[in-house]
C-alpha cells in the first residue's frame, strides 16, 4: 500500500509529524499557548465584536505571532465559538445585574404569549412604521429603488425616530405606613 494511504492507519504518525515541525521550526506546541489565545480570543471579542470568520482569522495571526504550531481548524472554532459565547455572557449579566426585580418581571412579561386567537406576546406585537413608496427602476436615478430606500429611511427617522422621547419611570409611590 501507498505511504499516503499508511498516513492514516496510524495514529501516532500525525502527532510524530506534528512532533517534527515544531522542533524543527522551533514552534511552541498549541496546549502551552491555548490559554493565553483562549483569553485574547475572548478580549478581542468583547472589545471589537467581530464575527466569527475575522476572529478565525485573528486567532491564526496571533499563533504565527506567537510562534505556536496550529491546530485543526475545529479546535479553532471551538476556541472561538467559546471566546464570543463569553463576551455574550459578560454583556448580558452586565446589562441584567443593572435592573431592579420590578423591572426583570416587566421585560419577561413582554415575552409572555397569551392565550387565545392572538398568539404572539407584547413585544413581537410593537411595531414602528412609516410606509413610503418604493422605485422599481435600477438605474440609480432619484426615481430607482436605492434613492426610494434611502429616502424612506431618511423620512423614518426624521418623522419616527427623532420625535422620540426618552422613557421616563412612574414616580415611587408613597409608603403607607
């Protein structure tokens, strides 16, 4: 049988290959670096919340940076699903540790989906609009679809979303005694 199709029969050969070219190149092997991209990995998510193609990328640079040896490509995508599932998590118990208990049950409620003929909850019922006609022509003149959008976005924000006020909460109700 070929060497190529002996490859595979044994699984020692690959780390024996792997073995080779980090002595050879003098690289450090990826278990002494996976902490430390681990933790940039998940820095860089937090500071620039790039997807997960750019921090594939990242992570690739940063090992040549370091002189490590590379890994498969899924530990890779492991490493980097990881980082940005706990940036997620910093962020969202960043956001949820600044409500009240009054205002948690207030939010989940939008979520509650009622009984009945209307099955959807509050917050999948609140809509803003702000119909504007479309052009259908692709030329790129005032009358073409990307003016008419452009156009509608401009109108939507200046006749919705500039009006805006902030949300004010109720005032504390009294405590009787």
């Amino acid at each position: 049988s070929s060497c190529v199709k002996q490859y595979t029969e044994r699984k020692k050969t690959k780390l024996e290959h792997a073995w080779e070219i980090q002595r050879e190149y003098g690289l450090s092997s990826y278990a002494e670096v996976e902490a430390e991209l681990a933790a940039w990995v998940a820095d860089q998510a937090w500071v620039t919340g790039d997807g997960p193609k750019a921090m594939l990328a990242g992570a690739v640079d940063w090992l040549r940076e370091h002189q490590a040896l590379l890994p498969g490509p899924r530990t890779l995508e492991r490493v980097v699903t990881d980082g940005r599932q706990a940036a997620d998590q910093r962020l969202w118990s960043q956001l949820t540790d600044q409500l009240t208990a009054g205002s948690a049950s207030s939010l989940l409620a939008l979520l509650d989906v009622p009984e009945g003929k209307r099955r959807v909850s509050e917050l999948e019922r609140f809509t803003l609009t702000s119909p504007t006609k479309m052009g259908s022509k692709r030329s790129g003149s005032a009358a073409g679809f990307i003016g008419s959008v452009t156009d509608g976005v401009d109108a939507f924000y200046r006749d919705v979303v500039q009006p805006l006020k902030p949300w004010v909460p109720s005032a504390p109700e009294a405590a009787s005694a």
